[in-house]
C-alpha cells in the first residue's frame, strides 16, 4: 500500500488573486493525487475584496473541501509586517507542524513564506518547499522593506529543499539578489484550468454587449485585475487616450475591483473617454467578457507570470503586453502579441493601433497564443508539483 503523505500549505489570504488560485487550485489537484492536504491562511481581511468575490472565494473553498482540502484559519496572518501577530503566528504554526507530523511544509508568497518556513525548520519537518509567485523584489515595496526582504528571503532559502518560481525569469532574478543557487529552484508554471475558455457561445457575447452598451462594431480593447498601482491602469487610460484618437471605433474595458476605481473613473472623465470605457467590477467568470474582446492590453509595472494573459490566449486574443517580471515567459514577441516597454502608453497605443488595423495579424497572433496557452494547463502543473514532492520524499526517505 502506497503510502499517503500529508502536506501542510500556507498562504496569508484567500481571494481571487493569482496566488492564492494557483494555491487553492494546487491543493485541490494534489488532493486529488493522493496526499493528504491542509491549507492554513489568514482570514483576508486586508483584502479589498467585494461581496460578489467573497462569495466566489467562499464557494471555490466549498468545492476544495469537498475535493479532500481540509483550511486552517491563523487569524493573526496578515500580509503587513506586524511583530507581535508574526510571532504569535510563528508559534503556532511550529506547534501544529510539530504535532500533526507533516511530511511536506509548501509556503506561499513572502510574508506567509518567511514565517512558515522557519515554524517548518524549528518544528522538524522533513521537507520545506516555497513559492514566491511574483517578483517580489521590485515594484511593490519601498526600498528598505526591499532591502528587509532580501535579507530574509536569503536566510529563509537557507533552510528550504526547493523554490518553485513560476518563470524562469523568477528564478534568474532570485539568483541575482543572491537567494539562492541554481540547483535549489524549480520552475513550475502556473497552472490554468482552460476548458471554460476554450467552448465560444456567442450568444452570450452579443448579450454582454447589448446589456453594457458597447456598440455592436466597436473595436475592444480590454483588461482585466485589481485595481491597484501595480497594474499600471493610468498608462492603460493614457493609451486609451491616443488610441480613441486614431481610431473612433474603440472601446475599452477594465474588470476588476480595488482602491483605484474612483481614480480611474476621474481619470477617464479627463482623458473624454468616460463613453467609451467600462469598469464592470469583479466578475466571477471571464471567459465570455474576453471573448466579446478584439485585444488584451496588460500594462503592469511587475507580474509574477500573468495568470490573465493565458486566459485571454485561450480565448484566441491577441496581447499586448509590458515587458515586466514573467511575462516573456507567456507571450513571445511577434508571434502571439507584442511586448512594449512599462509605463510607455504612447508605444502601447501604437501596438494596439497595429493590431486594430484589421483582422489578419489579430487571428493570426491570437491562434498562435489558443496553441501555445496549452503549455500553461492545470494538470501540468499539478504533476510537475507531484513530481518534486516525489524527489523530495525519496531522498529524505519518507
């Protein structure tokens, strides 16, 4: 009888970001496999989420438990640095670590994955796996919490088997601060359940059309994640602008939710493209809006890999996206979209403008990216974790 493991992951919150769906979908596929998963998280109260996005987290956590996941709730989680909840936290975790005897500690972006490993190192557990899920080192810190994290994360690699980076361009940025060496990294693909976004139903295109009032020959121009300064909205509005310009027929379409909506909507109202744009809010299932799109604009000043980006692939979009992080892992210029330069909307209106001057080159580089989104599929990177657990296990003789 094939013995079952029991792996313990850990994560600050649960919500609809990349992280935490890549976490959640993991547990759910390796559950599936046979190990025995616990998933600890903090409670998300920092998040911004709204009512319709706790709802779908609560149900995605619904069908992960009915999956085999079994959460744990560390209520003193949190993602800012909070000294006394870091170290109660700490001890906790070494204490449940310690007595239910796990076999694998798998933490989750920096901060869940700094104290987890160390409660995993000090409780004795036998293999210590983390992923960072982004490129943690610039773009959203100032420069001594940088600095701080740097540090901590080279002393945390000190007592991790291995760190699973979504691109290989992670994993270079990790060995140039110094984290780690080559030999301790991993790359593992996020993965991307992709059979919603490969089935068309036009009927539900032309319905989101008519109900949201974009025009029937509009040219759409579209993105999607949290409305927050790190995806770089400002630069898609000011390209927005200059595309408007050129070619009237243009409408534009930002989903999601965050801080940044009044902003935004501001900004759209000087920029006079208060009619020709719409902030639908957060929404549960992408696929249909993607498919009622004509371009996938991505303009963020960092990305982890871009979980969005396969999506709208799958869809048969073509992309234009920033140059940042991991995201020439995803689109390879020239043949699936074109990669510009961040905070540059001037060459993003221009891609843009190149791909709405008709329909050729758009189904030419949006078949190419349906083909290559394959390569990012949940199984994938399910067996691919499967296998490193497996390495892991033999080697410590489990």
């Amino acid at each position: 009888m094939l013995k079952k493991f029991k792996v313990l992951h850990i994560i600050a919150r649960l919500d609809k970001g990349g992280s935490a769906i890549n976490t959640l979908s993991s547990c759910v596929g390796l559950a599936g496999k046979g190990y025995i998963i616990f998933l600890a998280s903090g409670l998300s109260l920092e998040s911004d989420m709204d009512q319709g996005e706790r709802t779908s987290v609560d149900r995605a956590m619904k069908e992960a438990g009915e999956s085999g996941v079994r959460f744990l709730t560390l209520p003193m989680l949190v993602r800012r640095i909070h000294p006394v909840f870091d170290l109660m936290v700490f001890f906790q975790l070494m204490f449940l670590i310690r007595r239910e005897k796990f076999h694998i500690v798998h933490t989750h972006t920096s901060k869940a994955g700094i104290i987890g490993r160390w409660a995993a190192f000090f409780a004795g557990a036998p293999v210590i796996i983390h992923t960072p899920h982004g490129h943690v080192f610039s773009g959203y810190f100032g420069e001594w919490k940088t600095r701080l994290f740097i540090f901590l994360e080279r002393a945390s690699a000190a007592v991790s088997d291995s760190i699973i980076t979504l691109t290989d361009k992670c994993m270079e940025e990790h060995i140039h601060f110094g984290i780690a060496k080559r030999a301790k990294f991993r790359t593992i693909h996020s993965g991307v359940p992709l059979d919603r976004f490969v089935k068309h139903n036009p009927q539900a295109v032309r319905e989101i059309k008519r109900v949201h009032g974009i025009p029937e020959d509009a040219l759409v121009v579209g993105s999607a994640g949290r409305l927050v300064p790190v995806k770089g909205y400002d630069d898609f509005l000011q390209a927005a602008a200059l595309i408007k310009r050129a070619e009237p027929r243009a409408f534009f379409v930002i989903m999601g939710e965050g801080p940044l909506r009044e902003d935004l909507s501001d900004l759209a109202r000087k920029l006079n493209l208060q009619d020709s744009l719409l902030l639908p809010g957060w929404l549960d299932d992408l696929s249909d809006w993607l498919r009622a799109m004509d371009v996938f604009l991505l303009t963020s000043l960092n990305e982890g890999m871009g979980r969005v980006l396969v999506e709208a692939m799958a869809c048969g979009l073509p992309i234009v996206a920033t140059e940042v992080g991991g995201v020439p892992s995803v689109v390879d210029n020239g043949a699936n979209g074109f990669l510009v330069p961040a905070q540059a909307p001037e060459i993003m209106a221009q891609s843009v403008l190149k791909l709405l001057a008709g329909p050729g080159l758009r189904n030419s580089l949006g078949e190419n990216g349906r083909k290559k989104a394959g390569e990012f599929s949940l199984e994938s990177m399910v067996d691919k974790i499967d296998k490193l657990y497996s390495e892991w296990t033999r080697r410590k003789a489990l």
